[in-house]
C-alpha cells in the first residue's frame, strides 16, 4: 500500500489539471464497478451508457482525453472497442435467460469521417441471429447524426463458465 501511496503522490504533485482529471475518473470508475453501478472495468473507464430498445442496442460514450489519440480525436481503438461493446452486450443481455453468452470471432471496422463532437454513439442490430452463430451491425455516429464508424462483427455461442452445465 505504501508503494502505491508513493506513486499516487508523485504523480498527482506533478499532474496538470487535465491529468487530475484523468486519476480521478479512473478512481471514480473503479468505485463504480465495485459498488456494481458498471458491469465492466471498461465500461465504467469509458464512462459508457448502454440502452436497450425493440432489438437495438445503443452505447453512448463521452470522449474524453483517456479516448484520444496523438491528434487529441477518438482513437481507432476506442471506437472499434465502443462497437464490440455495443454488439457484444445485445446479444448477451438476450442470451443471459438461457445461460449462455457469446464470444467476438471476428470483426470489421470501416472509419468513414473523424469524429469532431465531445460524444460517440454505438447502435448495434442482428443481422443473423443462429444457434452457435451470431452476426450484428453496428454503426458509430456523433449527437448531430454524422457517421464515424460502420462495424460488423461474428460472435459464438457459448456456456460461460459460471453457468456451465
């Protein structure tokens, strides 16, 4: 605990204001999945906010410095990670009542425009919904409708390991 004391006050004594920032929303992100308020690390560091509506799911995230890349935009990373996400948990959230869950086997991402706005927007839909296979569509755009990003990505059909039979 000293070790990290240390390093806490070393760091923070020589941060700008930007990375006092940057530490304290990676704490709060940290209390946020532990009080269970995030359901991943991730999501709680991005500060994504997931809904669910009729077979869509959307995943809204700030873009903040954590986010960016050399050029202070979004980074390429960030915003395929954003789509995965958004896919990912649809077909999750509707696989959990049968006790099964579903893995990324593959994903393709076309960036279309540089994203200009402080906000990115995930919406992900079914585009073949099988037993052991699953193929979704994602498109990335800003608040004003502007396209960043379209994705699509394969997921397998799996037994996860706290509900294996």
């Amino acid at each position: 605990m000293n070790k990290l004391q240390n390093l806490f006050e070393t760091v923070t004594e020589n941060a700008s204001e930007q990375e006092i920032s940057l530490v304290n929303d990676f704490l709060n992100a940290i209390q946020q999945k532990q009080q269970n308020e995030a359901p991943t690390y991730l999501n709680a560091v991005f500060q994504m906010d997931t809904k669910y509506d009729e077979g869509q799911c959307t995943v809204t995230m700030p873009i903040t410095p954590i986010s960016h890349n050399s050029f202070n935009m979004p980074h390429g990373g960030i915003i395929a990670t954003l789509s995965d996400n958004a896919m990912g948990f649809l077909i999750n959230k509707d696989l959990h009542p049968e006790g099964k869950g579903a893995v990324t086997t593959n994903m393709t991402i076309h960036y279309v425009k540089a994203s200009t706005e402080k906000t990115l927007i995930a919406t992900a839909k079914y585009l073949h919904k099988g037993r052991q296979t699953i193929v979704m569509e994602c498109t990335v755009t800003q608040p004003d409708g502007r396209k960043i990003a379209y994705a699509t990505g394969s997921f397998f059909v799996i037994n996860p390991p706290s509900s294996s039979k």
